[in-house]
C-alpha cells in the first residue's frame, strides 16, 4: 500500500505590465492511494523427457485519486478578479485470477510444448460526481479470457536451435495510464 498527500499553495506577483495580473494565489492538492496485492502458487514436476508445470495467481490493485484545485488570478483595477476551481475523483479496482499449465515433452531433438491461462477478471472504474448535478460515472468489466501458448523447437546441434512459438497475451495499462485526472 502506497499514498501521499500533497498540498501546494503559492502567491506571487507578475506585474511586468499594466496590462498583466497584480497578483496570483494558486492553492492545489491531491492525494494518491495505490493498493497492490499479489498471491502466486507454482508446482513443477520433471520427468527425463518431460515437464509439467501448473499454478495459480491472484493479483489485486486499486487506486484512489481525488484532485482539488483553486486560484485567483488579482487583476488591475477595474477589472474584476478572475477565480477558478476544479475538483476531480477518480477511483479504479481490478482483481485478476489465473490458473495455468503448460507440459513439454522432448522426442529427439524435437520440444514441443502447451499451455493454456484462464482468467477471472473484474474491473471497476468509477469517476465521482464532484457537484450536486451530476451522478458518479462508474464503468465495470467482468470477463473470462483464455490464453493459449504453444511450442516447437529443433536443436540442430549442441549450440544451434530453431523455434516456433505462438502465444497470445495482454498488456494491461500501469495506474498512470489509467487516471484521466493525474497530475504532473
């Protein structure tokens, strides 16, 4: 579990002209809270010629990211000063459950190889309402994925090999990706 809070306020004047600011005062801050949590089991048994491996992960992460931002920006007389605020919340749950297996058998200077991953997956993203106009906005995913992988490899002498592998995959986005309000 990780989490900072940053809180960030700052006045200063930028009166280079008349036609410039007197003066800005910015207040902003936000909070990040990442969760992770990973659970793995791994069996492996080897024969002479062959390998059976299976196992099991669960992997859990979340993430809780509120933004508040405020300035008022003072201008020259008579024109009024110009204020601004935003507020975002962004939250985002995801738990990912696997079982996999793969067995090689070796016949020669053939190895050939198969595997297979199924995963329970649900997501949960939710951006919060921010004002008393508007409903959360939360988006949910729940699937079942199948992921196959399958090998062949020719050893041509000692040092040489050729393989042919297919395997297909997923690339998940890191929490940075995820958050449309994150803050630099």
């Amino acid at each position: 579990n990780t989490g900072n809070n940053t809180f960030f306020t700052q006045d200063f004047t930028t009166k280079m002209s008349p036609f410039m600011p007197d003066s800005v005062a910015d207040t902003s801050g936000y909070k990040s809270d990442y969760t992770y949590l990973t659970l793995r089991a791994d069996y492996t048994r080897r024969g002479k010629k062959n390998r059976l491996e299976v196992g099991v992960n669960a992997s859990l992460r979340g993430m809780d990211n509120p933004y508040h931002q405020r300035s008022v920006t003072h201008m020259p007389r008579p024109i009024p000063a110009v204020k601004s605020a935003s507020s975002y919340h962004f939250g985002y749950d995801e738990d990912i459950y696997s079982m996999y297996a793969t067995y090689s058998h070796t016949f020669g200077k053939f190895t050939a190889s198969v595997g297979a991953r199924i995963e329970k997956s649900r997501t949960s993203t939710r951006n919060y309402a921010q004002n008393d106009n508007s409903k959360d906005q939360v988006y949910e995913r729940d699937t079942i994925d199948f992921y196959p992988s399958a090998h062949v490899k020719y050893s041509i002498d000692d040092k040489n090999s050729v393989m042919l592998s297919y395997s297909r995959r997923v690339a998940r986005p890191t929490t940075d990706q995820i958050n449309p309000n994150a803050v630099s």
